[in-house]
C-alpha cells in the first residue's frame, strides 16, 4: 500500500475532548505516582491548552499529554500561581 498519493488531513481534537482529558487524569496519576500528591487531570488538561493554545491536531495534543514532564509543568504551575497572586 503507498501512501504518497494520500494527502494527510489532521483530525480536530476538539472532537475528542472528552478522551483527551481521560488521558490527562491517567497523566495526573502518574504524577501521583512520582510525589505530586496534588496534581489533578484538570491541572494537566489547562497546562497542555496553554502549551498547545488549543490550535493542535489531535495526534500532537496526545503527544504533548504523554510527553508531558513533571519539571514543565511545574513551571507552568508556578507561573500560574505567580499571575493568579498578581
């Protein structure tokens, strides 16, 4: 099968916004897993929509779901707290 002819078309994550934010519980409760007690799959849902701006195709925002570090998002986290204590 040859896939030159294909053109790709990135599919809409909007779609599956319900998915993509079950995967961002399973993240948080790896975080868990590591020591950050407090992390929740909304906090790693709002980071991701913030590293992302939303304007991803679906497999890019499962990427940057799994891909997703402790140390970044930290850093969102603290940027957070410092804009919402500002």
């Amino acid at each position: 099968m040859e896939f030159e002819d294909q053109e790709f078309t990135p599919v809409d994550w909007q779609a599956y916004s319900n998915e993509l934010q079950w995967l961002c519980q399973i993240k948080a409760g790896e975080f868990r897993l590591m020591g950050y007690e407090e992390v929740t799959g909304a906090d790693i849902w709002a980071c991701v929509l913030q590293m992302t701006k939303g304007k991803r195709a679906l497999h890019e925002m499962v990427s940057t779901i799994l891909g997703l570090q402790p140390g970044t998002f930290m850093h969102y986290a603290t940027l957070s707290a410092w804009r919402e204590g500002v």
